[in-house]
C-alpha cells in the first residue's frame, strides 16, 4: 500500500484562513473563558527563559507575555496588516509549517491548537502531516532546544468512531469553522518519541467552564475534548554523540 503524502487539504485550508483571520469574536470569547486562561498561564511558564522563539499557528495574537525575549518569529498560513501592528517587534511569516526548513534557529517553539488545524486529505495523511510538523520542528530546534505544544486532544474511543467518518465529513463539511483532525494524547507522544524527541512533561489543563469547539461555546461536560501540554526537548548533540557510540 502506498504511504500517503503529507498535505493540507485545499478547502480546509482556506476555511482556516477565512475563519480564524481577524476574528475577534472568537478570540475575545477564548480571553474570557478561564479553560483558555489557563493554558495561557501555562504558555507563560515554558516561555520564561526564552531568547529565540517561534510560534507556530499564531493567528495574531500572543496569549503569553513576549516583550522579555530578545527574538520573536510567528508563522501561520495567513497574516494580517494588523499583526504587525499590534507586535512591531515580531517576525511575522506568512507559511504552512509543512513547508518550514529552518535549521538549529530556535531554543523555544511553541504551538497551541495547531495540530488538528493541518488536516489531510484522509486519516493517513493527517499522521503524515503530525510527523512531517514534529521533524521540521526538531530541525529548526537548536540543540537542548525545546518544544511546546498545548493541544486538544480526543479519547481513544472517540478516536475509533471518528477515523472512518473522517473522510465523508470532509466532503460534507457544514460548518464555517475548518474542519479538524484530533489526536489520542498517546499518538502525539509516540509520534514525537520517533521523531528523536525527549519527553520533559506531559500534563493535562484542567477543563473548567466553557469552552470552544467547532466555533461553537458550549459547556465543558459536552466534549471529550481535554486539553494536553506536550514539552519536548531536542537532545543535546554530546548526549546524540554518546547515544550513536553506545
């Protein structure tokens, strides 16, 4: 069987673009639900030491404190006039993180609700795409680099119903908010376990209130959603150069 292609399916593509793209309905209603405070709170935390640092998906707004850091980059499939308005000191480069090629530049890389955003044309290439993000990321990592990633994650069950449906729900596709492909907390672990990853933490936020899903706010007990922090490190090149000997 022929492994799938990593890939952004078009039309999911562009409902990102046109859904998140000076929203700010959403964003302020993500600014008051405390779910979303606290993964900011969180961001803050991995951030602190930060001197070069990339955001991947950022959609215009920074949810964590970024004056102290010296060097600021963002990436998302669409920026806006207005980004560099609101943060004049921030690198802002308009690309899919598919296509990012960037080597041993950043000591920090975060991404918060972004991997279920890069969804392919089926299940296949969804876990081509969370393998392709995870690899050019731990390129652009510099060594002891480290990798933060506040994501929404699924059940395993839930999983297994949605796999199938995937690919007719893309083609039927009702809503104004993107279509999006969640991941069981373990496949991201394992995903970026193969990729050369070391495993600093895993933790869950806590589901508190309301929250946002499918552009909807409904009350937390409604989704199986739960919101997990991955953080990764690149391994340092002498602990690489050890590893390679033994």
């Amino acid at each position: 069987m022929r492994t799938p292609e990593v890939g952004q399916n078009r039309e999911a593509l562009q409902k990102n673009a046109e859904f998140f793209a000076e929203n700010n309905w959403y964003k302020s209603n993500q600014n008051r639900l405390e779910i979303y405070r606290l993964i900011a709170e969180a961001a803050a935390h991995e951030v602190e030491t930060a001197e070069h640092l990339l955001d991947i998906g950022n959609g215009g707004v920074f949810i964590f404190p970024i004056d102290h850091i010296p060097h600021v980059e963002a990436i998302d499939v669409f920026v806006e006039e207005s980004f560099a308005q609101r943060y004049p000191k921030v690198q802002w480069r308009a690309m899919n993180i598919l296509d990012l090629e960037d080597r041993d530049r950043f000591d920090t890389i975060v991404a918060i609700n972004c991997l279920h955003h890069v969804v392919g044309n089926n299940v296949g290439q969804c876990y081509e795409n969370l393998s392709r993000i995870l690899a050019v990321v731990f390129e652009a990592l510099q060594s002891g680099g480290k990798l933060v990633l506040l994501e929404s994650t699924v059940p395993a069950w839930f999983s297994a119903i949605y796999k199938p449906l995937y690919p007719v729900l893309l083609k039927i596709w009702p809503l104004r908010h993107p279509p999006t492909f969640q991941y069981y907390f373990r496949e991201i672990q394992q995903a970026a376990h193969r990729t050369g990853f070391e495993q600093v933490e895993m933790t869950w936020i806590p589901k508190v209130g309301n929250i946002m899903t499918l552009g909807f706010e409904v009350p937390g007990w409604v989704s199986p959603i739960r919101m997990g922090k991955f953080v990764y490190r690149k391994p340092h090149k002498q602990s690489e150069h050890v590893h390679a000997e033994v």
